[in-house]
C-alpha cells in the first residue's frame, strides 16, 4: 500500500509521516518490506501540477493535511477549496482513485472564512472521492508544534520556558487531542478502509487550568522530577513540554555535591514506575541509532568522553552534545527523535539510563533508524 501525506511539514503531516516511518523502520529491522509506502507531499510540490502528479502515481490513499488557516479573510476562503481542486486534478493526471482522508476542523460548522473554506473544501473531496473520511478534528496540540500559530498548548508552553506572563481570557475553553493521536486515525482510515465522518473528542479544559497544569509540569522538570504520567493526555502535554526545551536548553546541569570521598548526584526521581540501568561503552564504539513514539528517557554519562547526537525523523536536523562523566550532565531524548552516543575517549564510557516505564518486550517502542 502507497500513502501520499499533504502538509507533510506540518504538525499533523509530520506525526502522521513519522509513524509511517517507524513501521518502515519495524519492518526492515525484521528483514521485511513494509507493508505501507509513503510519499511526503510539501506546498513546494502542490506549486507544481506535473511533480504533483508524479508524487500521486500509485497511491491507495491521501492523508490531506495540506490547508491554510490564517492570512486576509478572502485568502483563507479561497485557499482550502483551490488546494482541494489541485490534489483531484492531479489525481486525474496520475490515473488514481484513492481513499482520501480529509483532515476537517469543528470550525467547518461555524460561519466563518475559514469554516467556510474548511467545509466548501471537505464537500469537494467528498464528491470526487470513490472513499471518502472526513475526519473532524478539535485543537490539535503536540510536539514540534509551533508556537503564535493557532496552536495555545506550544504558545503556552513557549511563554513559560521563556518566564513570560501571558494574557488568559479567563472564560476561555478548548478541545484537545495529540497529533499523534489524530494521525493514527487517519492511517487507520486508509488502512481499514474506514469511511464517513469520524469526530475524536478531545480533551475539554479551560485555558487557566491548562496553563496551571503545563506550569505545574515545568516546575517539577525543571526541578529534576519526572510528573505522574500515566495518564495518556498528561503524557502527551508532557512531552510537548520536553520538546520544546529542545535543542536551545539543552543540556541540563545537575546539582554535584563533593567531598573529600568523591561527587553526588541525582540523575533523575519519578513519581511512578521507573526503569533504571547501566552501559558500557568502548572506546571508538556506538550504541543506540533508534527513537521511540513517546518514551521519556534519559542519558547521564558519568564516566568517559562521549558525544550524544539527536536528528528530527525524517528531516537532516542533527544536535551533537559532548559530555563528560567529569561533569555530568542530563541528555533527555523527546519522541521521534532517533539518536546515539559515541565513545570519542580512550577509557570505557558508562552511561546511566532512566526511564518513566519498565522495558515490556512484547510493546519495546523502540525503532532502529541511523542518526
């Protein structure tokens, strides 16, 4: 099966292809084909009929997450209807009927610019597409997000690493769901063959009490506390929040007390399960070169030289960190970042692992991919 992801630079296109490449990463681990190919489809090629066309060949499904949302009222209007009209006239070029899936707004009721668009646009695909899911979504918030653009959790978040105070309009309410979430619905759609309208509910909070919460897990991270993540919404604001910390905090210092016997430290404290271990590491050798969906985990040399390195899935983005067990410091690794470290001395390197939950081998979240 071939997907094509519009909007694959997006919040929800980059979730949405980031989980297609771990089952591709799953799967040649195992030796196998994946089961699922996928085309990653920017604005640059929406821009460009014939390299639209091309991207389509052979698809089976289209999770169109491609869309405007903000600019001059008539823009936006425009927008989403055109960006429809350009991915059906492409599909004609291409010679596919695929199952497309729409990523439409609870605004596309509403009787606005931008609902308009969103609705005129959803009627469109419904009418020329032989499978069709109109997928109705709320606010929509997760990691990698950008902040100051229509997104409250990452402009939240932004505001209280930077010490900002923000203005909250104390009546004010939203729905959230993690783009994570959403976009396995959206594979599951093409991949079931799910059609008609499917409506996730999000979370329903005040902006207050999300504000209060989001500081509430700044101030234990920042203290060295990992929060009571069990459940899944929490997680997700949490590692929306570590994120975001990414890569201009990084790392973190820990506090050393030392004596005359030698240095003490915390690496890290959970309020619920954990999971701690060791490693060694050679001289000149590597260990890890895989990411994981939304595991909170922890790096602390505390003896050796080693590099830790970071790249972004899918992208050449790639942070070095040299650290030192002479100096210890906190490398913590945020969902969908693949990553490694590297003995770069001529002494063996250990490494102390944190985790907020026991290994399960039978659900690792574990993908090999190279940094």
């Amino acid at each position: 099966m071939k997907i094509a992801v519009t909007g694959s630079s997006g919040l929800l296109g980059w979730h949405a292809t980031a989980r297609l490449h771990a089952q591709a990463c799953a799967a040649q681990y195992r030796g196998d084909d994946p089961e699922i190919r996928f085309v990653q489809i920017d604005r640059k090629t929406f821009e460009d009929h014939s390299a639209l066309t091309s991207a389509l060949e052979g698809v089976d499904g289209i999770l169109h997450f491609a869309g405007v949302n903000r600019g001059e009222d008539a823009e936006v209007e425009e927008a989403n209807p055109r960006i429809a009209k350009q991915l059906t006239a492409a599909c004609q070029s291409a010679g596919v009927e695929p199952h497309i899936v729409y990523a439409n707004s609870i605004h596309a009721a509403r009787d606005t610019s931008y609902g308009r668009s969103k609705r005129i646009a959803g009627e469109y695909l419904a009418e020329y597409a032989p499978r069709y899911t109109n997928l109705i979504l709320p606010h929509i918030f997760g990691e990698c997000a950008q902040p100051y653009y229509n997104n409250v959790v990452a402009t939240l978040i932004d505001q209280i690493w930077k010490g900002d105070e923000p203005t909250i309009n104390p009546e004010g309410r939203v729905q959230l769901l993690h783009a994570g979430t959403a976009a396995q619905m959206a594979i599951d759609a093409v991949v079931e063959g799910k059609c008609g309208t499917l409506s996730p509910k999000g979370r329903d909070i005040s902006v207050v009490d999300l504000h209060d919460k989001l500081r509430a897990l700044h101030a234990l991270y920042t203290t060295n506390v990992v929060p009571d993540v069990s459940d899944p919404f929490d997680l997700a604001l949490f590692n929306s929040l570590r994120t975001a910390a990414f890569p201009d905090l990084y790392p973190f210092k820990l506090k050393v007390t030392t004596d005359e016997r030698g240095a003490l430290f915390e690496s890290a404290k959970g309020l619920t399960e954990n999971h701690t271990f060791l490693s060694t590491t050679r001289p000149g050798q590597v260990r890890g070169n895989h990411f994981h969906y939304d595991l909170i985990e922890r790096f602390v040399v505390v003896r050796g030289e080693a590099i830790i390195r970071v790249r972004k899935v899918l992208t050449n983005d790639v942070h070095e960190f040299r650290v030192s067990g002479d100096e210890p410091v906190a490398i913590d690794q945020i969902p969908f970042h693949t990553h490694n470290i590297e003995n770069i001395g001529e002494e063996e390197v250990i490494t102390f692992f944190w985790t907020h939950r026991i290994f399960d081998p039978s659900a690792p979240d574990t993908y090999a991919d190279p940094v």
